[in-house]
C-alpha cells in the first residue's frame, strides 16, 4: 500500500491527486476506483472526487468499463518535460557521441528506478536504442551504476535490494 503521508508542506489533494497518477501508471494505465482504494490506503469518497477532477481536466478518463486510464493531456506534460531537458543536454550528448562513435543517454534517479530523459544516437548502423522516457530498475541499467555511487549507502543498499537483488553489488 502506498499511502499518501505529510511528506512536505505542500498541498495535500495535489499529492494525492499525484500519488493516484502514479498508481495508475503502476497498474498498467487501466484500474478501477476500488484498486486505488487498496493501492493508495485513500477513502473511496476522496478518490472519486479526485479521480472526477482530473477527467473533467483531461489527465484521466473514464471507459465505458466504469475502469479508468490515463489521460492525453499527461501526454503534453512529459513532452513539454522532455524537449527542456533534451534541449539542454543534447549539446552535451552530441560531444559525447562525437568523441566516442557511440550512442550517449542522459539518465537521472527516479526514486529507485532511473528514467532516461534524454539521447542522441550513434551514427552506426548497430547501436542500443533505449527510449527517452523509459523507467528501468537500478539493477538493469549501467546508467544506474554510474548514479549510485553518488548516493548515500543506506538508500542505495534498500534500492537493491527492494528490486530483487539483496546480493548485488553495490
């Protein structure tokens, strides 16, 4: 259960409203109201009202199964998200890419998954091709080894382990 705690003194119905988001994305994009009831700890009453603002916004809408997706206008968000960080990095990226005849990616920490936000392709008909975009756990990326070291122990060893990997090296 990932339930919403006073994490900061923001807002609490945004938080909310974000955490409901965030288990939508978990569940795939599809869920029904009760889902988020468990996966949130929220009351069902709380969530409707949520749920119903961010459909009358376009962040979510509702199937004619009564189930609910993720909405388009998220989409405009991660777009406008993505060309700012890429505009800053793909200059950065090109030298890389330039000096090493490799594709070069720009990835950042994301809680304990790491998102790659930006990339400029090598020029080789044979490359790795990952998506901007894309949430990978630590484990599965070389990206996240070149992250962690800069983290403090303690949250990196529970990374590890919280993604299957207790024996890992850290």
């Amino acid at each position: 259960m990932a339930t919403v705690g006073s994490t900061s003194d923001g807002v609490q119905s945004l938080e909310r409203a974000f955490l409901l988001l965030e288990l939508m994305a978990e569940d795939g994009g599809e869920v029904a109201l009760s889902r988020l009831a468990v996966d949130s700890g929220l009351p069902l009453s709380t969530i409707h009202r949520l749920v119903r603002t961010l459909v009358a916004r376009g962040y979510v809408r509702q199937l004619p199964s009564r189930r609910y997706v993720l909405g388009p206008r998220l989409i405009h968000l991660g777009e406008s998200s993505s060309r700012t960080l890429g505009t800053w990095a793909r200059p950065h990226l090109t030298a890389l890419v330039d000096a090493f005849g490799e594709t070069a990616n720009l990835a950042m920490l994301d809680g304990d998954r790491v998102v790659y936000v930006a990339q400029v392709p090598s020029r080789h008909s044979m490359r790795m091709f990952t998506e901007v975009g894309r949430r990978v756990h630590l484990h599965c990326t070389g990206s996240a080894r070149r992250c962690c070291p800069s983290c403090p122990p303690r949250p990196r060893a529970s990374w590890w382990s919280a993604a299957g990997c207790p024996g890992a090296r850290r």
